[in-house]
C-alpha cells in the first residue's frame, strides 16, 4: 500500500513536539494499575502450574491481560491447547478496532514501524494515545515506542513478581487488586471526555454502549456482546457527530 507522503516540515513538527521520554511520562498513570492486575496475573498463572519462565513468556508473546487470564483458567480446566487459542483469538479480537482507529496518525511511518507498535498496543497505551493524539493529525513514532514500552516492561515484571511472591496472597481480590484495572480505564476516560469537550456526544455513545451491551448479552456470550457493542456505539457517535 502507498505510504500517504507527509511534508518534511510536519514530520519535523511532530519528531520535535513529543519525545521517548515524554512517552515514558504519559505512560505513568497507567503503571500502578499495570503493576497492580500484572501482579494478580502473575499469581493466578503461578497457581495454574505455570513456571516463571513460562509467565515470562506468555507475558512477552502473548502480552495481553485478559487473555492470560483466560489461558490460566482454561490450563487449570485441562482444556485443549486448541481451544485456549481459538478462545483467545475471539477475546483479542477488539484489537482489530483499537489498531484502526489509531493507524491514520501512524500513515507516515514504515510498514515494519507500524508492525511493532500494532504488537505492543495495549486497551490502556490506546487510551493515552487516544486521549493524546485527538487534536493532531500525526504521530511521533518516538513518543509511541516510548508509551509501549513502559507498559510493556511494566507487564512483565508485575507478571514475574505475581508468580514469585504471589504464594503468600491466596486472595489478591481481597486487596482490591481485581478493581485497579477498571479504575484506570474511569480514568483516563474522564480524562479524554474532558479533552474532546464533546460531554453530551460521549454520554449519549455510552448510554447507547451500555444499553446494546445488556441487549445482545442476552442473545450471545463470551466477550461478544462487547465487541457487538463497541462497533455499534462507535458507528453511532461517528455519525451524531459528522452529521447531527
């Protein structure tokens, strides 16, 4: 596919206006509810049988909280291999939609740049780049790789650490550890509603999110009632504000 061709003056702009390091600040909020349900993560793939090197891999390769947590159950479940990936793939599929939405600030960038950053773009890196990048038309590479990685080393050693202190805490929900992720994602949703100054658009999008959530959830499970209801309140806010 032809790359879009961007002026060198607004690639510089944008090389210039954010850093690696700026990226590695961004990704600040988002670490202690990292290191938080990382660290949860860890225990549950420690008491599914998993070693550590095997939770340092799965944290590398397959990089992704839900779907670990899922592949710990279905281990302990004795499920076949070919049922946790078939599972997984269903579960990750929102990162179809989450890689799109942000792939135009990204059009300037080299196939194997974007190949790298699709890898490691997570629900909340998506967040931060979303609520960052609302106003610009472009994105610093720099500043990406900068908010991945954070995230991504961030993941691994909560991970790790999960699996080899997590013997001690039989119950992390007890700590409240099982809420720091959605109290995160609050966050920085409140944080980008309050940026697009777009309250009523978002509300109406949310109401409606909800509203087809608890509808198609009663003729489907598993995860795809969400995904059913992130594409179709998406679809709404898009044309409220294009054309309303």
């Amino acid at each position: 596919m032809k790359q879009e061709h961007v002026s060198a003056e607004a690639y510089v702009g944008i090389q210039q206006e954010d850093s690696f390091l700026q990226g590695v600040k961004d990704c600040l909020p988002t670490v202690f509810g990292y290191l938080s349900i990382g660290f949860a993560a860890g225990i549950i793939e420690r008491t599914a049988g998993l070693s550590i090197m095997e939770i340092v891999l799965m944290s590398l390769f397959l990089y992704a909280g839900s779907a670990q947590f899922i592949a710990a159950g279905m281990l302990v479940a004795g499920a076949p291999i070919s049922a946790i990936i078939l599972t997984i793939f269903f579960a990750n599929l929102r990162y179809l939609l989450l890689s799109a939405a942000l792939s135009p600030y990204f059009r300037h960038l080299p196939t194997w740049k974007n190949a790298i950053i699709g890898f490691q773009l997570t629900d909340e890196t998506f967040g931060v780049a979303a609520n960052h990048l609302a106003n610009r038309k472009l994105a610093n590479d720099r500043w990406m790789f900068g908010l991945n990685i954070t995230a991504y080393v961030n993941w691994l050693i909560a991970n790790v650490a999960g699996g080899i202190f997590g013997q001690w805490i039989a119950k992390p929900e007890d700590y409240g550890l099982d809420f720091a992720l959605p109290a995160m994602f609050i966050g920085l949703l409140v944080l980008q509603i309050l940026g697009r100054a777009k309250v009523r658009i978002d509300l109406l999008v949310a109401i409606s999110a909800i509203a087809i959530t608890v509808g198609v959830s009663f003729l489907f499970s598993g995860g795809i009632d969400i995904i059913v209801a992130t594409v179709l309140a998406a679809t709404i806010g898009v044309i409220i504000e294009k054309w309303l």
